[in-house]
C-alpha cells in the first residue's frame, strides 16, 4: 500500500512549506493513527480525533504552534487539545491520553463532559493531495485551577515541539 500512496500522491510536496514528510504519515499507518481506504482508486485517510476544550480562569488553553525539525514553526491557533485515536481506543481514551502526552497532566474519564461527534471530510493541511475523512469526539475539561501553569504547556516529541498558551 506504501508503494500505492507513493504512486497516487504528490510526495514532491511533502515535508516542504508547512507540510509534514511522507515518513511521518508511514509512521501514523504502523502506529495504527491513520487507515489509509482506496475509493475509486484515490486514497483516503481516516482518522478519529478527540479534542478537548480546556478552560481555567475564565481563560482557553489554545495551541499556538508546532516547531518541526527542519521546517520551522507551523502557527496553529487551534482552540483545543486534539488527539488521534490510536487502534481499539475509545474516544475517552484516546482524550485522555491526549492531556496527558500533551500537557503531563492527568484526568478522569468522570472530569470530561462530551459535547459533540461529528465527520468532517477535506484534504489534509499535513499531507498535500490526501483527502481525510475526521471523525471528531469533542469534549470538555474545566481544568481545576491546581493543574493551571500561565505560562503554558510544550509537549516535545523529538522532531516536534507543540505550543500552548491562554486566550
């Protein structure tokens, strides 16, 4: 199937400009954060994402940015903490982990309200010609005031660094 997205996608592109490289959607596929589907002989991604809408002080958690590897900053300005879901989790799970991978912190199952579930479906910013298909599970932390850093929150990954701050 590799050889297949190689073939049918633009891959000149990717790792250019804001794009994420061809190895880090393989990586996303092993890992089991993507599946990659053919309709109509052109690939589609599919992915479920948790995001969490995190609020303390009258104040939004916003990521702002990422700082990848040889690229540089990707200016995000997305108003939660999203997190794909890995294989057999559950959407509680997957938003769950997401606090903690991302911000260190840890919350209950019991601590998130869910607000909504909804498909999206657009080409992906990350991966230029791949049409995604999103699966969103959106949820609510009112973080308690304990875990509140106001000077924000970096979850390293090695190749990116993810920004937060309050709005």
């Amino acid at each position: 199937m590799i050889e297949q997205l190689k073939l049918t996608l633009p891959v000149h592109l990717y790792g250019v400009g804001q794009a994420k490289s061809f190895d880090r959607l393989v990586e996303e596929i092993k890992a089991g954060e993507t599946q990659i589907i053919f309709e109509n002989y052109q690939p589609v991604r599919l992915i479920q994402v948790a995001r969490i809408y995190i609020f303390c002080k009258k104040q939004q958690l916003i990521e702002s940015k990422q700082t990848i590897k040889g690229q540089g900053d990707r200016f995000r300005n997305l108003d939660c903490v999203s997190e794909k879901f890995k294989l057999s989790e559950s959407a509680l799970d997957a938003a769950c982990r997401g606090i903690e991978e991302e911000l260190g912190l840890y919350v209950k199952y019991s601590d998130l309200v869910l607000l909504d579930k909804k498909t999206e479906e657009r080409e992906s910013p990350s991966y230029p010609g791949l049409l995604t298909r999103y699966e969103f599970y959106d949820f609510q932390w009112d973080m308690p005031e304990r875990h509140y850093c106001p000077e924000g929150y970096k979850a390293d990954e090695g190749d990116c660094i993810t920004f937060f701050e309050w709005k």
